[in-house]
C-alpha cells in the first residue's frame, strides 16, 4: 500500500518540506513570505508534532483545478497534502493507537490539542490553501475573534473540531486579494445567516464579474469595489460600504459590526504598492485608552471604544491568517492609519496602510447603519454636555447584536433589575445596535435601537439609566420650558420625546 | 479543539465587567444657567460634525471603480 501519511515533528525544516511540490521545493517555501508567517504562528500556538496526509481531495482547490489547471497543457495535480498539527508530541505507536482504537485517554489528550489544518496545493506559487488554525488565546478578554465558526476536519475516520475561519493565498488565476477576503467573509455569513451561501473562490470571481468587467474575469487580477458589492448582493446579502473620510471614527465603526460576529472587510491603500483587501476577524481591547482619536488631525468626534482598540485580527492573504494590524494615529488624509507585516522588499522598512474603505456583508433586514446611530449619540453628548458638568472620560460602546445574545449577556451584567425584566419579557427586534455611555469605566446609560427599522422613524427603542435618581431629574429639567425649545430644536421632536418619556 | 464558550468571549464590554458593580453620576447644572448661547453653539458644533460624519455613507462612483489588486 502507498504511504497514506507521514507523522512529524514540528520544525522549520520539516514545515516547508511537507508544504513543498515538484514545482516548488523547500527552498523556496523557505522564501515563501505565507510559509513564513505560518511556521510562526505555530511556533507561538504550541504546535510540536503534524501528521501530512497524502491524496487529500480539497473542495476549493478541485473546484480551482476542474476551473483552470486541469485545462493547462502542464500536468498539475488534482489532489492536495493536508498538514495537521497538534499541541502534543506523539510517536506512531500513539498516533495509530489514536486512529485505531476506541476513544480513550489518548484519543481525549489528542483531540483536545488539535491546533488545526493547513491544505498544501500542488501548484508552483500560492500554495498555501484551505487552512483551518485556532487562534491566539483570548489573554484576559483582550484579543477578542469575533469573526470565527466551528469547522470539522475528519483525519483518517476520526472527527476533530476547530474554532477559526477559513483562510487561503490568491493565486490571482481564480482569485485575487478581493476574491478571497469575500471568500473568508461569507464562510462566516454562512453561518451567521443560515441559507446564504458560502461559494468557493472561483465561483465567487465568476459571480463578482457578472457587471462591469473592465479586463477578462479569470485570469484574476482584481476585483473593483462595485464588483464586490455585486458578490456580496448575489449571497443574498446587503452590502454595508463606509467610505474612510477623515472624520469617520472608523475602528469604532469596524468594531461595531465585529461584535456581532459580521466579517469585515478593510480596503487598504498600501503605501507604494495599491489598492488591497483583507478580512476583519476580531480586535484587541485594551482597559484603557490608546488612541487620543480615531478622526484625522483637526477632526472631532464622540469618545467611541475605537480608542481603546490597539490592534486587528486580519485574514491578510498576503500575509497569512489572524496577522495584527496595528491602529496608528494619522495626520489629515485618513481617520487612522495602520500598520501590519507589509515591508518594503528592498530595505525591509515596514509599510503604512492607509485605509480606503470599509465593507461588511449584513443581513437584509439589518438596516440601520451605525452612522445613523452615531449621529443619535452625538446630539445627545451635546445635550449631556450642556446640561451637566460632563467628564472628558467618558466613552460610547456602540455594536451590532442579535436580541437572543443581548438577553443572555444583560443577565449577566450589572444591569439594572426593573429595565432586565421588562427588557427580558417584552418582544425586541431580531437585531439592535447598543450603545453603552460609560463614565470612568462605568456605565451610565444604555440606548437599544431598532436595526431592522429605518433611520427616519426614529428607531431608539429603549434606554435604560443606571443612576434612577438622574434619570427622574433629568426629565424633569427637561421638561422646563426654558431648555425644552432649545431642546426639540437641538435634538428633533422625535428625540426629545423620547428622552422625557 | 473547539475553546469553550466561557473561555471565548465574544463581547467587548468583558473587560469593563469587573467595574459596573459601583456607579458613576453625573452632576446636573441648573436649567437657568444654560444660556441659550451657550446651548445653540453646542448644539451647531454636533450638526457639523454630524454632518461630516454622514459623509462616510455617501457612496460615488470614484469609490466604486476603484480596483483592489495587491
């Protein structure tokens, strides 16, 4: 019988020669920027022993193979290397007792460190396929992955789980960065949303090409913004696209939606290279403030979370899966400029990134956007500002959650105990932004609004104070005269009456 | 290995937990000070900025033709 598998020991040496081929060997896997990348990002989650299954077929790289390669006169193959890492060192007596046998010790021991899979293509550049990797741990809540799922991975009939979502290269024959930040994306979706589509990335170039094809549609150089926004529409879905002007508060914007678990992804101008896109799968909260702001130079904005974010999560398929993306303050062009592990080939300097815009695939009944909620929280930091001796620490948590998790975490929270009842009890809309005003680290006041209805009927639905007695108070003085015309002028009819209810 | 729930947080308000158990209040001015100078030119100043803020939804054809090919 031909080898099926090869058990290794996790090293450099041995990483590159199970991802290599015969059009490309270790020595350029060694060169390989993604190779690179992944050897240290299994270093730094534990991997110390991975098992190559030979023969593997992949669903995204036959779809590929049948949609290109297999018509190309060289002989590419059809069939891949899967390479499978784990936490544990392990010899073959162990892994073929961990194969054979009932469910013991062992097989619990093993399967618990399963740190995931990487898909090695037979092909002479973009090898790097499917790959499936837990994340960093969560270090005290502050690495949030929001943008993750559950996978399943079969190794030679024994069923092992993963929580991460997919990553892969561009070969730019069937998918360029666009196509495969979308591909990421809609993994997600999929299962967020349950009956939209997560098509492989051949189909997804095909779908994106369907308007406004400027050049041939495969090979893959690219996609334009309207072409993504035409994919994200064809997986039943609405594309959310925030243009990153300078006074847009974008890592709040980016976070608001993050939370939800909604993919997002960042198109990114890289200095001296263009226009590049990669997936959004979490962020690093920090305790305290980081950034003075997020708003270019000369610029104002709320006080959002964006300014105690440090770093993203992204699926960058240049560089490779969970690389952090640094949030940097910037002058006057851009809200913030970022920094990742893009460098100049020549010195090595590391390259900024300027961002260009952001997009997130939302269900459709998610229309509020969290501009429309933003401008809500504004007037009323103004009316808070003017009415009281308003701290300078103070910050608005905004994002995107579904009712059924909005009732579970609430229970879980200090919440105020008549507002968690009634909240509780009573019907809410199947998707509500949130927004928390904090005050020193503590919360002061909560608004839920309605992301299902529309900006113009004034969708806040509830708020809940922390502090009763202000509250009352607050009404009340809002309700002089005196304040109430500057009121209903400052904030609108529909605002105010809201406020004094 | 899936990580378990109580090990995955997936809410960003988790590390703001360990504070909401005391309160924070805010103190009120009194109505007759604010003047309505004083409250208009705020007020103006959130207008504008909300303004600049919408800015960010509104979609052009330059944003839409530009091509992502790194």
């Amino acid at each position: 019988m031909a080898e099926t598998y090869s058990l290794e020991q996790f090293t450099k040496e041995n990483l590159f020669k199970s991802l290599s081929n015969k059009y490309c060997d270790e020595e350029e896997m060694a060169r390989n920027d993604r190779a690179i990348f992944l050897f240290g990002y299994l270093t730094a989650i534990g991997a110390k022993t991975f098992v190559v299954e030979y023969d593997y077929t992949d669903g995204d790289y036959l779809e590929d193979f049948t949609s290109y390669y297999a018509r190309c006169f060289k002989d590419y193959r059809r069939r891949c290397k899967r390479l499978h890492f784990f936490g544990k060192d392990f010899d073959e007596a162990r892994f073929k007792a961990f194969i054979t046998k009932p469910p013991d010790e062992l097989f619990d021991e093993l399967s618990e460190s399963y740190l995931g899979f990487v898909v090695a293509r037979p092909l002479p550049s973009a090898v790097v396929g499917r790959t499936i990797l837990k994340t960093y741990p969560s270090d005290s809540s502050r690495r949030q992955y929001t943008v993750i799922r559950s996978y399943d991975a079969n190794l030679f009939g024994v069923p092992l789980t993963i929580e991460s979502l997919a990553f892969q290269e561009q070969d730019t024959v069937l998918a360029a960065c666009a196509t495969v930040a979308l591909w990421s994306a809609f993994q997600k979706t999929s299962s967020l949303f349950i009956g939209t589509p997560s098509p492989r990335p051949a189909e997804i170039t095909r779908i994106a090409n369907g308007v406004t094809a400027a050049s041939r549609a495969i090979p893959s150089h690219g996609l334009d913004v309207r072409q993504m926004v035409h994919a994200i529409r064809s997986m039943r879905l609405e594309p959310e696209l925030i243009w990153a002007r300078p006074e847009v508060p974008l890592v709040s914007a980016a976070y608001g939606y993050l939370q939800m678990g909604l993919p997002v992804i960042l198109g990114i101008q890289i200095e001296g290279r263009g226009l590049h896109a990669l997936t959004l799968t979490g962020y690093s909260l920090k305790k305290t403030q980081v950034n003075q702001q997020e708003v270019a130079s000369g610029e104002s904005s709320i006080r959002m979370v964006g300014l105690r974010i440090d770093e993203f999560y992204a699926h960058d398929d240049q560089i490779g899966p969970f690389a952090r993306i640094k949030v940097k303050p910037s002058a006057q062009t851009y809200p913030v400029e970022f920094e990742g592990e893009w460098k100049d080939e020549q010195t090595g300097k590391i390259l900024r990134l300027y961002p260009d815009f952001l997009l997130v695939p939302v269900y459709n009944k998610i229309r509020v956007t969290f501009i429309d909620v933003a401008r809500y929280l504004a007037l009323l930091k103004g009316l808070l500002s003017v009415m009281s001796l308003m701290p300078d620490e103070y910050e608005w948590d905004l994002r995107l959650t579904m009712t059924n998790n909005l009732k579970s975490k609430i229970k879980e929270e200090n919440f105020p105990p008549n507002d968690l009842e009634r909240i509780l009890l009573s019907q809410q809309p199947r998707f509500i932004w949130r927004a928390t005003l904090r005050f020193y680290g503590k919360p002061f006041l909560e608004l839920f609004t309605d992301a299902t209805d529309m900006e113009r009927s004034f969708p806040i639905c509830e708020q809940v104070w922390y502090d009763n007695e202000f509250k009352e108070t607050f009404k009340a003085r809002l309700k002089d005269p005196h304040l109430a015309t500057m009121a209903i002028e400052g904030l609108g009819k529909r605002f105010y009456d809201f406020l004094i209810k | 290995m899936p990580i378990p729930d109580e090990k995955r947080s997936n809410s960003g308000t988790d590390v703001n937990d360990a504070t909401q158990n005391s309160k924070f209040s805010l103190t009120l001015r009194d109505t007759e000070a604010i003047t309505e100078g004083e409250f208009r030119s705020t007020m103006q100043e959130v207008a504008k900025q909300i303004a600049k803020l919408e800015e960010g939804q509104v979609i052009t054809e330059e944003l839409l033709k530009k091509v992502i090919s790194v």
